[in-house]
C-alpha cells in the first residue's frame, strides 16, 4: 500500500471501506492484516475486541495521482512501452511491404510473433499499456500489435496448444493487413463515414484474406481468422454472414480482442471509451452475437486485472477500484477520500478511464 500518512481512529469513528495501516493482534494472535480493506462485519469485531483502542488506517488516499504516475515511470512500465513501439514499428513494416508490392514476408510475421510470445510475460503491465493513450496517426500498426497481444492472452487463457496460439498471433499481426488497399484518406478520416465509404471498408476482411492466402506456408487457419473477424454469431456480421460454429475458433476469438482494442483505443474517427464500458460491451454481446465461452473467458479473466487499479471519475477525481460487479462491470465499488463507494448505487459519479 503507497499511503502518505496513517492516522489513529477510535472504532466507532471506523466505516466500511477504510483501510488498516497496521496488522491488528489478540494475544499475540493476528486478527486482520495490515492493508485489509475494512467492511461491517471485521467493523463490528474490531469495536467489540478493541472497544477504546485507537486504530490506525490510511488518509490522503486522495493523492493516486502521485502513484498513477510513479506507475507509469517504472522501469517495468518503460520497458514495455519500449517493446510495444518495436513492435508497431515492426508491424507498420510489414504494411508498408503489402501497400509496395502486395507481398508479405512469412519471416517477419514469424519474427515479430516470436517476440511478442518470449518478451510479453507480465499481462498486468501490457494490459496497461494496451490501454494507455495513443496517437491515433498510428492506430492501425498498435492496433495489429494490440489484437496479437490479447488473442494470444486469450489462447491461453482458453487453454489451447502452443501451435494455437502462435497462429492466433499471425492472425492478431494480420486480420487488418487489408486496409493497406483501402485509401488512406477514408481509413484516416476524422469524421464519420459516408454509407459508401463504410461499404468499402468493410471489404477489408476479404483483401486481407486475399493478401494472407498469398503467403507462403501459412497455415489455413490463419486464413480463416483473418477472413471471419468481423462474422457474428447470429449472422448479422460480414462478409460472409456466417452464423455459429461456421464461423472458424480463430475468428471467434479475433472478433473479442478486434472489438475490446477498437473500443479502449484513440481512433482517427472516434475516442477511446473506459476499457470496463468495453467489457460490458462484450458481455452484452455474448448473448448473441459473439461465441459466449470465449467472451465470458476473456471478459472474466480481464476483470481480474483491472481490481486494485486507478480509474478516473467523471469529476476529474482519481480513485481505486475495490471490486468490480461481474454484473454491472462499468460500476465497481471504489476507494475515494477514504470511503467506500458502490457506483451501483452512486448516480451522481461513473469511470471515464482506467489509469
């Protein structure tokens, strides 16, 4: 705990949601740990064990902003960053290799998967770092990065084979490699599409199989998740409008990680939105329209990480998510001036960024 002062409280001053500063003993015994977060029930123990005995919790909780920043200046953070950067420079090669001569050289989707699989260990920092603002000039190579990242996250998650998921990454680096046929003056525009302009854009998928069915050695399914990204459970996707288990396990799962990065990302036409009102999205979603193990996967196990963490509040405010509903994601229960708050119940205050 990165406190900046701990002050003594008696217990009937004590309320849901302060944190214990101290570990707290009964003969030589521990009775609650130092950093546990306080709710009623140990309340009610603390004040009946230690009726007039000053307890000593955290204040100033207000100051997360020094620690979002310490955060984001680590050595560990850096090192990421510095990896993620390598990697879109890598990948705004290959791009620029399909826009020259329509080629791409299976060495390098090889090399960069490779590296995303052996230097990508600690998720807690890369699913920060997906997240973290980005110029949207360059959202097309991050967001290629970013969807490798998180379908091989997901691979594991979905405890497939290795084999698996180093394709799910091919198929990350390349489910987009087909709007380097699409002008750039409609792929970059900052406003919305026209219905014309949206129609071809959609034909991506369809280019981007073209181009990877080109590639020597690679392997089918890759194809297929590149070509299937965009179909949809109950058929309301393209460009085929395939429905259920027609749609290939690798387009299943680039469908969720295209979505959340599309989503939580800095784009030419549109800003990013809080990665927890992404989430909701694809929890909604998998009532229908995405495969549902591999939404409920990737959503459950993306919740985990965003527990303990710093959001920002539409007040400007900085506070700490404490627990995050599975049922009403985008409104955890927070830590804001040493008080508790559910946002369920907190109409006044919601999450516009995770820090």
């Amino acid at each position: 705990m990165n406190a900046h002062s701990i002050k003594p409280i008696l217990p009937f001053n004590l309320k849901p949601g302060m944190i214990l500063a101290k570990d707290l003993y009964i003969n030589n015994l521990k009775l609650l740990s130092k950093d546990t977060v306080l709710n009623e029930k140990n309340i009610d123990r603390i004040r009946a064990i230690f009726p007039t005995t000053p307890i000593h919790i955290y204040t100033h909780e207000e100051n997360y902003d020094l620690e979002v920043t310490r955060s984001k200046i680590s050595g560990e953070y850096k090192e990421v960053e510095s990896k993620f950067s390598k990697f879109s420079d890598n990948a705004e090669i290959i791009f620029s290799q399909v826009m020259s001569n329509s080629k791409v050289d299976i060495k390098n989707i090889r090399g960069l998967s490779e590296d995303i699989h052996t230097q990508m260990k600690d998720y807690g920092i890369i699913i920060k770092n997906i997240i973290d603002d980005r110029n949207s000039n360059s959202y097309l190579f991050h967001h290629s990065v970013n969807v490798a990242i998180l379908n091989a996250m997901l691979g594991k998650w979905l405890n497939l084979s290795s084999r698996d998921i180093m394709l799910l990454t091919y198929t990350g680096i390349l489910h987009d490699i087909g709007k380097s046929k699409i002008p750039a003056s409609i792929i970059d525009k900052p406003h919305n599409l026209t219905k014309k302009e949206f129609e071809l854009v959609k034909t991506h998928s369809i280019k981007s199989y073209d181009i990877v069915k080109t590639i020597p050695y690679i392997d089918p399914a890759v194809e297929m998740g590149v070509l299937m990204h965009h179909e949809r459970m109950d058929g309301s996707g393209y460009p085929l409008g395939l429905k259920g288990d027609t749609i290939h396990l690798y387009g299943k799962i680039t469908a969720i990680t295209d979505m959340f990065d599309a989503i939580t990302s800095n784009r030419p036409h549109k800003k990013k939105q809080c990665p927890l009102h992404a989430l909701e999205i694809l929890k909604a979603d998998s009532f229908g329209k995405l495969d549902p193990k591999c939404a409920t996967t990737f959503v459950e196990n993306m919740v985990t990480y965003y527990e303990g963490e710093f959001a920002k509040l539409n007040t400007g405010e900085i506070a700490k998510i404490l627990k995050i509903n599975k049922n009403y994601i985008s409104k955890p229960s927070i830590f804001l001036h040493n008080e508790l708050i559910d946002l369920t119940q907190d109409k006044n205050l919601f999450i516009v960024d995770i820090l």
